[in-house]
C-alpha cells in the first residue's frame, strides 16, 4: 500500500495540511481544538443544564454524550474532507510523480490529530469523575482501527467519485447530516422499540459509537457481539475494496478532468 510506502512523506503533508486549516488566523491551531470543545458544551448544556437530563444507565450524561460524540467528530471530518482532497490538491494531482492515492490518506491522518487530544481530554473527563480506565479502556485503539479502515474505503471511493460529479460533496454532507441524528449520539439505543434494534446494525457507526461506550463506560468486549462485529466487517472490506477498486478505475482520468 502507498500509504506504508510513504509514511514519512504522509506523515509530513498530514501536519502541513493540519497547520493549513487555520493559518492567519490569530489563535491559528487552537480553532482546531476549540469548535468541537464548544459544540459539546452546548449539547451538554442544553441536556444536561437546561433539560437536566439524567445519568444514563447510572452514568454521567456528559460523559456518556462525549464518548459517542468524539468518534463521531472523527469520522464526519475526516469524510467530508477526504472526499475533496483530489479536487483541492489538483496540482498534486498533475504530478506524475506524486502518489495521488495519499491525498485521502492525509485527510484522515490530520483529523487524527484531533481525535488523539480528545481522547486525552476524554481520559482526563473520566478521571475527574472519579472513573479511572481499566483494561476494557485499551479497546478504544480496536474500533480506532475498524473506523480507519471504513474511512479508507470511504474516502478513496467519495474523492475520486468527486473529480467526475461535484454533487457528491454536497450528498456527502447531507448524509452526515442524517447521520448524526440517526446514530445514538445523544441519544440511548434502549429507548427504541425491539423491532427496530436489528435495523440499526446496518448503520456502521452504531458499532463504532456503541464500541467507544463499550470501552469506556459499560465494560464489553468487541467477541461478545460477533453478529455486529462481523456484519461490521463485512460492510468495511465490501467498501474497502469497491473504493480501491474505483480508484485505480478512475485514476488515469483524473488529470485530464482537473
């Protein structure tokens, strides 16, 4: 893979482009660290001051609402940045010797960076509670995994998809919009009714959210789910492959269309 072949040159345009974001403005890397700080605040806010929301299955509903929320913010920003990385970097692209297949890569890796400080920041949450992370707390870098891989797939597909139709950008964006409300961010997976439950294992981020909670809050392992830890596979790989698949198809046009 291109990506292992060139981890240091990865490793170099992931933190140039993270610095990118938010060159000239005066706080520069911190905006990058406080919008998602800030969005939290006001759901925690509003559910937990205004609506006074309680623990949710004894649990403090902060804390509850941040470990579903983080993988969240990962995965929507590395999406919708990753679908565009062709189209933003189409001077990349026209280089013969640039590995174009890098640019989806480097999206992920810069929205990484955030994600590793709020996991930090999620810990040190925990510990003010007075919840100190035990062995069930390491699962965290499996369904980091599983949710790198979904993304690789994804963004290799929606990317070189998006050099051909535009609209796909805007589709994206609606999609996560629908996304987040229909995954059980804020919200608890029991208060759905039974027959809707076996529904829910087709969204992909059900099990990521779920497998955060799992790991932080109700202490499960991944093997004591095996239908939704293999239909989550399943899912991955399928999309893993018709996006390496769309990407090698449609690679040799990209030039030509930019």
């Amino acid at each position: 893979m291109d990506a292992l072949r060139n981890k240091y040159v990865l490793l170099e345009l992931s933190k140039n482009d993270f610095k990118s974001r938010y060159l000239g403005s005066y706080l520069g890397l911190i905006w990058a660290f406080i919008q998602p700080s800030i969005y939290m605040l006001i759901f925690w806010f509003v559910f937990q001051v205004g609506f006074k929301t309680m623990p949710v299955d004894n649990f403090p509903f902060i804390l509850w609402l941040m470990t579903g929320m983080i993988p969240w913010f990962f995965f929507s920003d590395s999406l919708s940045n990753g679908a565009n990385s062709i189209v933003e970097n189409s001077f990349l692209v026209k280089k013969v010797i640039f590995k174009v297949s890098l640019l989806p890569f480097i999206k992920i890796l810069s929205a990484f960076y955030i994600h590793a400080f709020f996991l930090v920041f999620l810990t040190v949450m925990f510990l003010y509670y007075g919840y100190v992370p035990n062995i069930y707390s390491l699962q965290i870098f499996y369904y980091l995994f599983a949710l790198v891989m979904l993304l690789i797939g994804l963004t290799l597909l929606t990317s070189s998809l998006v050099v051909f139709l535009k609209d796909i950008g805007q589709i994206i964006n609606m999609v996560l919009q629908f996304g987040f409300w229909l995954t059980p961010i804020f919200w608890s997976f029991n208060i759905l009714p039974k027959e809707y439950h076996n529904i829910m294992q087709y969204n992909p981020l059900y099990y990521i959210v779920e497998g955060y909670r799992d790991s932080m809050i109700s202490y499960q392992w991944f093997w004591e789910k095996p239908v939704l830890t293999i239909h989550y596979w399943v899912f991955t790989i399928i999309i893993f492959l018709i996006g390496t698949f769309v990407f090698k198809r449609l690679r040799p046009h990209f030039a030509d269309v930019l």
